[in-house]
C-alpha cells in the first residue's frame, strides 16, 4: 500500500510541476504581441486619439472619429506630450486655447506618476530614513538613522547600530502630542535622494487617522491631519514635485483613488470608473490645461480627461482582446485543465497561483482518458490495479497522463 | 537493530556533514567579513538601505549550499548502497525494507537539520552584529525556501540513486531540478511569505518518493 501511495507521491509532484513549467513553455513556443492601444487626449481637436499596432506589425496613429494620421501630424494634435519633438520641429503653436506656451512653461506645469500593482504586492521592511527637509544644502542627504515604529517611533543609528535615545525621545513626545496613538498601521513615504526636496511621510495611527510627519532643522514637525479615519486606507503614494500642488494620492480599500493636496490636506477624489488597482497600471499625467489619467488591464484601457479642478470632461475606452481570449488562449485552456502561476508583473512576491482554465479542459481530459486507456491496453497493464490512474488524469488531464505514463506501476505485492 | 543502522549511516556521511558544517562556517564568516567591508566602505546607512531598498541579500553566498548539502548527503548514504548490489543484502535483514528506508532518510534529514541550524545561528550571529533586527529577521525568512530546496534535493536525489533504471534516473532528476527552480525565484526578501507552505507541502510528497524505487529494486524491475 505504501509502495502505491509512494508512486503517487511521484506522479502528485510531476503534476504539480508541470502545471508550473508546461504552460510557460506553451505560451514561449505560441505567444504573440497583442496590440494595446495608447491613448492621449488632444487639447487641439478636443478629442481622443491613440496609436495602436496594426496588423502588418507598424503603429497605426488614429483619432476617436477614425481618422488616421502620420507619426508627426499625430505628435502635433499633442503639443503637451510631444513638445521636446515639435520644438526640434520649429512647429510648437505659441498659444493653445488662449494659454501662450513655451517649451520652458509646459515643463514647469507637466507632472506625471505611475502606479503599479506591485507596488502593493510588495515586501518592505519597515526602516524609514527621515531625510532634513530643511537644509540648507540644495541636495538631500542620507540622515544617519534609519526609524521604526512600535509602542513608539524609534531612530536607530546605523553607524553603532544602536538606538538614539534623544531622537526617539523628542519625536516620540511631538507625536503623542499631537494625538498619534501607537503603533502605526503603516507608514508611507518617497525614501529616496533622488527627488528635489522632501515631504516627510505620512503615517497612518492605530485609530486610522493620518500624520504628516518630516524633520525641520533636526526638530520634529508633525500634523494631524483632517483627512477622515475612515476612509479605510490602503496606501498613500507620495511623491515630491516643484508644482507643489499635491503630495502623493491615497488608495482606498474600496478601490478610490484621491489626490493628497497641500491645500491643508484636502482630498480630492478622481473619477476614475472601474479602476482596479491590483490589476491595473495607472499614469497620471498633468499638463497646463488639463489632467490625463489612463489606466490599464488585461481587457481594456481607458483613459479619464478632467480639468484642473478635476471635474471630468471626457472618457474613453478602447477594449482590449485578453491574451485567454486569443486562439492561443483558448487551445490552452483546451490542453491544460489548470495552471500554476508564480511569478507576476503584478506582485513582487513568488506566488502559487492555481487558475483552472474551465470546461473547455474536459475535452482535453477526455483524450488524456482514452491515450491512457490504450497505452495501458497496449502494455497489457491490468486497469483495474491501478484505477486510481485514470481518477488522477480526471482531475489533472495532460499533466496527470504524462506522470501516469512515465512512472509505470509495478505489479503489487 | 535500529541502533546498528544508525551506525552505519554515520559511518557513510560523518565527513560529509564535517565537510558542509565547515563550508557554511567559512561563508558565514565571509557574510560577515563582507558586511564590516561593506559598511566600512560606503557607510552603515547606505549599506542597509541597499539592502532594504535595492534588496541586495547579502547572504546569497550561501543560496545553493544547502541544496547542494542535501544531494552530497544523499550520494554519501545510498551510492555505497547501491554499489556491487550491496542493499539487496539488507532485504535479508529482520526488518521491513520500508522502514529501513524510510528510517535511513530520518537520519539524512536530521543530519541536514544540524547543518540548517548552524546557517540560522550564524545567520542571526553575523547579522545582529551589523543590522537591526528587521533585517535579520528577513534574512531568516529569504533562506527558508533554499533550506527547503536543501530538504527536497536530499530527497529527490535519495530517490534518484535507489532507482534501479538509468531511463527512470534521467526522468526523475528533469522533474527533481524543475522543482528546485521553484524555489530560487526571489530577486529580493520576504518573496515566499505568502506561497511557503504550498512549496513545503510539495516537499512532503518528497518525502516518501524513496518508497517506490526501493519496492523496484527488491523486485529487480527493469
């Protein structure tokens, strides 16, 4: 009996491993590039336009009404976009709707960021640098302490590797003070030198309200700010620009997105129909007339036009063929009953992932059954010995007809 | 009975196990000669955020080492088994040629235990000594996968070398390797947390594999 349950420790594990490896190798040998539309919004037409690939494999530059272009007469419906090339060009207009523009005015109120899943699927360890924002040096630099925060906000000095008793201290006390109930739920911040100044971080308290919290000529600055406890935060994205018009956005649980204003920390929200982080990538892009957001899935993109108080002004969505809904797709889910995915652009973590691809694998099953069935006639094995063969490929179909086939069974005592 | 197996697999993997145990000594003290460099060199707080942000591992030194461990203990305790037919002596022997095997990987198993122990320790020595314990505690974390690859390589080559076909060998070391791949995908810390115990239960199906090559082999199969 053992012996048995032995082999079918082999076979379990080949299944397992195939469903890993099998589908990678289909989609290496099969995969194709499938076309996914890039959307701007054009202050010049007042409409939509995109550029996609098309089927002799060039990029096809189209309005929303249909209308094509060429590469440069598309860049020119984009003067916000494409300024650096329609400068080279001599051709950027002066004025668009009444605003005079220049090369130097579009850089200086252009701001764009990204936001990727994985940037929630993410493992981190929780040791922050809280940088001098207020120097008196035009770049940041490194502080010589790394924090954490438990029962209270803790500096750890790198150098001896040693608590700093006073920095804790001093920074414990102005949060307390300022109504910070220990510990923090997270804590959300840009901890990097690359950026033109700092903003600190923003940490969320046990009780769900929001601090803003930074280092100002070695002391302490903290804030409570207004932002609603239970707005049920996911993670606050913060990042520092010149524009100086919002810190970051916050992620709801519920799925909204909501800039982070310096206006005293008002929130704003963004109109953003059917976004879903864990699974889409959104840009945001602002411009001096308008704020473009586009966000991304696997079957569609859609792209948001507000104005720059953030009342929508236009939407758009193009639908996107899934890569499981191509010809491709769809004979994969034929042969493999189910899939194991582990790695994902969409999450820094190794996953095992079971997806199991549906009905359409009972055909492939079938045939896995009856290759089976022969083989194992053409072996002159006895059926009924090893029934439980034909129970594991019910389940797993190819994967389990290839272990079944490869670990013969014995003839049992 | 059991005791007299016990010696005989000491006597077969003694100078494998003093072999690793000096080898994760010696990386352990380079992991730790590297990390004073390091910090000496660009600063302690550069040398952590490296680590925190960029995930660079410092111990990646010791990635496959465990693996590898697992498959030299393996070949130590079966090969010498497997030469000249001397294992199909040991049918002969009052005991259940199940529990022989499966008696014999318990002690390859706890023999690779004394050597994930001392990674752990050392681990935690050298990296108390140079940072807090957030990264420590990470670095504890991101070698658990490989310590389990070192426990399915044990297992997987023990099976490997009790099977009596070189057809059959070809075949289950292809699957043995696809397996090991699964557990060195990380590019940074922590990367396992949440799929770990997936990967550990396919490592107890691992676990009596031997079972079916030995029955093979008291039944001369080809």
């Amino acid at each position: 009996m053992l012996n048995k349950i032995s082999r079918y420790a082999i076979i379990l594990i080949i299944v397992t491993i195939s469903a890993v490896h099998l589908p990678n190798f289909y989609w290496k040998l099969f995969g194709k590039r499938i076309s996914r539309p890039i959307i701007y919004y054009s202050p010049v037409i007042d409409d939509f336009v995109y550029f996609k690939l098309g089927k002799n494999n060039k990029l096809n530059y189209i309005d929303a009404s249909g209308k094509r272009y060429n590469r440069k007469k598309f860049e020119a419906l984009l003067p916000f976009d494409f300024y650096r090339d329609l400068d080279k060009w001599g051709v950027l207009p002066d004025t668009i709707k009444g605003i005079p523009i220049d090369v130097s005015f579009i850089r200086k109120n252009s701001q764009s960021f990204r936001i990727s899943p994985y940037k929630l699927h993410n493992p981190l360890i929780q040791l922050f640098p809280l940088f001098e924002s207020k120097s008196n040096f035009t770049n940041l630099e490194l502080p010589n302490e790394l924090f954490r925060i438990g029962t209270k906000i803790e500096f750890i000095t790198a150098e001896t590797n040693t608590i700093n008793d006073s920095l804790t201290k001093i920074f414990t006390e102005k949060l307390t003070e300022t109504g910070f109930s220990f510990p923090a739920t997270f804590i959300d911040g840009n901890p990097t030198t690359r950026k033109p100044f700092d903003e600190g971080y923003f940490i969320v308290d046990s009780k769900g309200f929001v601090f803003h919290v930074k280092r100002v000529k070695g002391k302490p600055f903290c804030v409570k700010t207004n932002i609603p406890a239970d707005l049920g935060i996911r993670k606050i994205f913060i990042s520092e620009n010149p524009r100086r018009e919002f810190y970051g956005t916050i992620l709801t649980q519920s799925e909204e997105l909501y800039l982070l204003t310096y206006d005293n920390y008002k929130i704003i929200k963004l109109p953003l129909d059917g976004y879903n982080p864990d699974k889409m990538s959104l840009v945001f892009l602002a411009n001096p007339i308008y704020r473009v957001i586009r966000y991304s899935g696997s079957e569609s993109r859609v792209c948001v036009v507000t104005d720059k108080n953030y009342n929508l002004v236009d939407t758009y969505e193009i639908k996107v063929t899934p890569l499981s809904k191509t010809i491709t797709g769809k004979i994969e889910k034929f042969i493999f009953p189910f899939t194991i995915n582990t790695r994902s652009g969409r999450s820094k973590y190794v996953n095992f992932d079971v997806n199991f691809s549906g009905f359409q694998s009972t055909y492939g099953i079938i045939i896995s059954l009856l290759i089976c069935f022969f083989v194992k006639k053409y072996r002159r094995e006895n059926l009924m010995h090893n029934f439980f063969d034909f129970i594991i490929i019910a389940v797993s179909g190819m994967y389990g007809l290839l272990a079944v086939l490869l670990v013969k069974p014995e003839l049992w005592d | 009975m059991y005791k007299a197996i016990l010696y005989k697999e000491w006597i077969k993997i003694k100078w494998v196990l003093v072999g690793f145990a000096a080898i994760c000594l010696a990386v352990l003290v380079y992991i730790g000669l590297d990390s004073r460099h390091n910090i000496e060199m660009s600063g302690a707080i550069k040398t952590w955020l490296l680590i925190i942000q960029r995930k660079v591992l410092y111990y990646s030194l010791l990635k496959y080492i465990p693996l590898f461990a697992g498959i030299a203990l393996a070949v130590a305790q079966f090969v010498p088994e497997m030469t000249k037919n001397r294992f199909r002596l040991s049918f002969h022997l009052p005991i259940d040629e199940k529990r022989m095997l499966l008696f014999m990987i318990l002690i390859g198993l706890l023999t690779n235990m004394l050597v994930y122990i001392l990674i752990i320790v050392g681990l935690m020595i050298t990296g108390s000594a140079f940072y807090p314990q957030e990264i420590v505690l990470s670095s504890l974390i991101t070698v658990t996968p490989w310590l389990l690859a070192g426990i399915a390589g044990y297992l997987a080559a023990s099976m490997i070398v009790i099977e009596s076909t070189w057809k059959n060998r070809i075949i289950l070391s292809i699957i043995s390797i696809a397996y090991f791949n699964l557990l060195f995908l990380e590019n940074g810390y922590n990367e396992y947390r949440f799929s770990f115990w997936y990967y550990f239960i396919v490592v107890i199906l691992f676990s009596i594999t031997i079972l079916f090559p030995g029955y093979r082999l008291r039944k001369g199969s080809k």
